[in-house]
C-alpha cells in the first residue's frame, strides 16, 4: 500500500543520512520446513512489511533491517509471533507455525518468550520487552471490565500508558492494539439506567465511543496527524461492518475526516468503462446506466472513504429514483471493495472492474472522501 512504501521510504532515508548501518537490525530465519513468512513492523498506528517471502527446509534467509522495535513474524496461516528487533546479529528458527520459534543470540527475546511462558527468566532484564509485557498485562486488565465506573477508570489507565510511553510503544503493535481495545471495553459495559427508555442505552453508548475519538485525538495529536487518528478509529467500527456509528465518527469530526493525496475539481469518464457488480456476472459499462449516477472514489488505506461509500448509496437508494453508486478504487478490485456492497441492503452498488482504466487515471494517492455525480446520459463516448 501507499502508506506502508512511505513509511518503509522515511526509516531508510534516516538511516542513510545519519550514514550508520551498525543500528541496522540483522536476523537470519532458518526452517526446519518450507514456510510462507511476513515480517511485519510498525509506526504508530500504521503497519507496514518488512519481509515477506518463502523460506525452504533447512535453509536461511538473512534479513537486514533499519526498524527497531517489535515486529510480527506472521505465517500464510495466520499465526503470529512477537520478535524484538534491535541492533545486532540473531538466529530466529522455525520448528513449524504452530510452535514460537526460538533464538540463538538475542538476549531480549530469549527473556521476552520466557515472560510470555511463565518460565524463570534470565538475572538481565530487558526494559523494552518489560513494557510489552506491561502492555499486555493492561489489554488483558479491560477483559473484567462491567460497570461505566470500571470503564471510565480503565479509559483514563489506557491513555495514560500510551500517552507516557509512545515514544516506545509506537514502533510495536500495541498502540493499535490498545486503542482497538480501549473502544471494545465500551461493549462491555451495561448502560442501563432504571426506568429510563431503552433507547438510552444506546444514545449513552455512542456518546462513550464520541467522547473516546475526541480524547484520543488530544492524546496521540502530538505524535500522529489527525486524520491518521480519525481514520483507525472509523475503521474499528467499519470493519465490523458497524457503519451508522463510523458514520457518527466522522459527523462529528469532520475537520479531520479525509485521507490526503491529489485533490481533484473534476473527472471524465467514458461510456465503455467496464462495470461489475459485487458478486460478478455479466459485465456491464458505464453507458448502460441511463439514469443519473454517483461515481464514489475509495482506497483501501482510507476508511473514511469506505464507509462514505456506504453511507452514500444508502441515501441514494432511499431515494425513489434510486439511482445507483458506482465504487471506484484506486487500487485494483478486490474482496475487500466488493464488501461494501452488502452494507447496502438495496442492492444498487457497483464498481469500476477497469483495470486499463484505473491505471491509466487515478492517481496512487488521491484526497478522499471525494464523489462525482453524473447527469443521466452525460457518460461520454466509449473509446
């Protein structure tokens, strides 16, 4: 992604103009079998690859890296595991992805696992791997969390942490992760208040999950770009495909609710743009819708855009008319775009399936949330 090449690009520049590889982490992964890996590392709250590729038995893939931090060793599987990155040479060697891989010549990992395991540890500590353990200790202090007192103390605990800590917190996956956690406490909490109306749950529910954007945005604002904030706490909602409530996010924080990239006054399109919709079938183009019609333009490294989409086509087919939202990404069609058709019960969206198109007209990067209405029987001539 767009995002993940950038931040990939800046850790490199720095380690090229302070002109120091010793500061480069070195690791060599060795498999008792052949294995798919990606190791994956983190800026604040964005991820990003920092290997990904096939290893085969008894052999060796050295790595070398200027990320320092912790990384997730994650297989084609779906198993992930910790590694702690730092200045050095290691081994890390894989008996098999459902087994942690073990090391030779990290003295913070051999510590870290044996926390992890419950096992006596080494005298040497290690203070990195201490504060993900701390980190740990916290997201697993939310799960007894039932009365809006226990949540309000264990919000203020989670922000605490990270606000005091993000200096070396942000290059692992915890600020992802206690964020994602801080608003999942907010589930499960009881808001009921005796002889009030059952609406009320909800409208107090809401307004926990608007008041926790708002303080996180204070929070991380020194660290992170607003809109970058925004963006990761809409996508905890729309991911769980619970887009009235992102909706609400970005209603109520709409200064920040975009995703940055070329800003656009205006498009052209032509007739013969291939059409599909969500579950495929016979191709269509774009002149073949008459009517009116709305082209929204979304990328998977913005859910401000998505759930825009959604809402958008929502409203439309609200409408008599009900004129269809046609999705454009600027990355190729995949799965994840085709989902946002059944968040829309109407069944009248679909997408650009334009490969040719796409490549040849939108941008790697573009400012979104950004719509294009088009008149009925405006589509221009195919060519």
């Amino acid at each position: 992604m767009a995002r993940k090449s950038i931040v990939i690009y800046f850790l490199l520049l720095s380690v090229l103009f302070f002109g120091c590889d010793s500061a480069w982490a070195k690791l060599t992964i060795q498999s008792k079998e052949p294995v798919q890996v990606e190791l994956t590392g983190f800026n604040g709250l964005d991820e990003f690859s920092i290997f990904k590729g096939e290893i085969a038995a008894d052999n060796k893939r050295r790595i070398e890296t200027p990320y320092r931090g912790l990384a997730l060793l994650v297989f084609a599987g779906g198993q992930s595991y910790p590694v702690i990155l730092g200045a050095g040479s290691f081994t890390l060697t894989i008996v098999e992805p459902g087994k942690p891989p073990a090391f030779t010549g990290s003295a913070a990992n051999d510590y870290f696992y044996r926390r992890l395991s419950g096992s006596e540890p080494a005298r040497r500590k290690d203070g990195f791997a201490d504060l993900m353990l701390q980190a740990k200790d916290l997201l697993q202090s939310s799960y007894a969390i039932k009365t809006v007192a226990q949540l309000s103390a264990g919000k203020k605990k989670f922000q605490e942490f990270v606000g005091k800590h993000y200096d070396r917190l942000q290059h692992s996956d915890m600020v992802r992760r206690l964020l994602a956690q801080y608003f999942m406490m907010h589930e499960y909490v009881d808001y009921h208040i005796k002889d009030a109306p059952a609406a009320d749950i909800r409208v107090r529910y809401q307004k926990e999950v608007l008041n926790g954007v708002n303080s996180w945005l204070r929070v991380l604002s020194p660290n992170l770009p607003k809109d970058e904030i925004l963006n990761y706490c809409v996508s905890l909602y729309y991911r769980r495909s619970m887009v009235t409530l992102a909706g609400m996010i970005i209603d109520n924080f709409k200064e920040f609710a975009y995703c940055p990239g070329d800003a656009r006054d205006s498009f052209g399109f032509a007739g013969n743009i291939k059409i599909t919709g969500p579950a495929g079938g016979a191709g269509k183009k774009l002149a073949d819708f008459r009517g009116g019609k709305t082209i929204a333009f979304v990328s998977d490294d913005c859910p401000v855009s998505m759930v825009a989409a959604v809402i958008k086509a929502r409203r439309l087919a609200d409408r008599k008319s009900a004129e269809p939202l046609i999705v454009a990404p600027l990355e190729k069609l995949s799965g994840s775009h085709l989902a946002m058709a059944g968040m829309v019960r109407s069944g009248n969206m679909f997408f650009v399936d334009d490969e040719k198109w796409r490549k040849e007209n939108l941008p790697a990067r573009m400012k979104l949330p950004f719509f294009v209405t088009i008149p009925a029987e405006s589509a221009g001539p195919g060519h």
